[in-house]
C-alpha cells in the first residue's frame, strides 16, 4: 500500500431517519431501504411508499 489517503468530500441529500442506522436491508415489497435504530430501537425506513400496485423498482 502506498499510505495514500484520497480526501472527498460528502453533501447529505436526505433528511437524517436514525440516530444510529445498522444493517441496511431491502424490501422488495415496499420498495424501501430498511435498516434498525439501534439508540431509538426501532425500524428506520428510507425512502417513499410503493402505492399499492405499482410495480417493485429495482
């Protein structure tokens, strides 16, 4: 290794949804990210509801 360090940096798009966000899954079914507050202890969803019917994006 060379001991590089590339420096960027980072710009937030999205309002915060957890205090501590773990173990990002995808639900298909509702075409969300979904992921644990691990400090609030609860699901922390990203991103808009599919409407019922819409076909799951990919």
């Amino acid at each position: 290794m060379s001991g590089t360090i590339a420096e960027i940096e980072a710009e937030q798009v999205t309002p915060a949804v957890a205090e501590h966000g773990e173990g990002p899954v995808w639900d298909a079914r509702s075409g969300r990210q979904l992921s644990v507050d691990m400090h609030r202890g609860r699901p922390a969803p990203r991103g808009p509801r599919r409407q019922p019917g819409a076909p799951a994006r990919r």
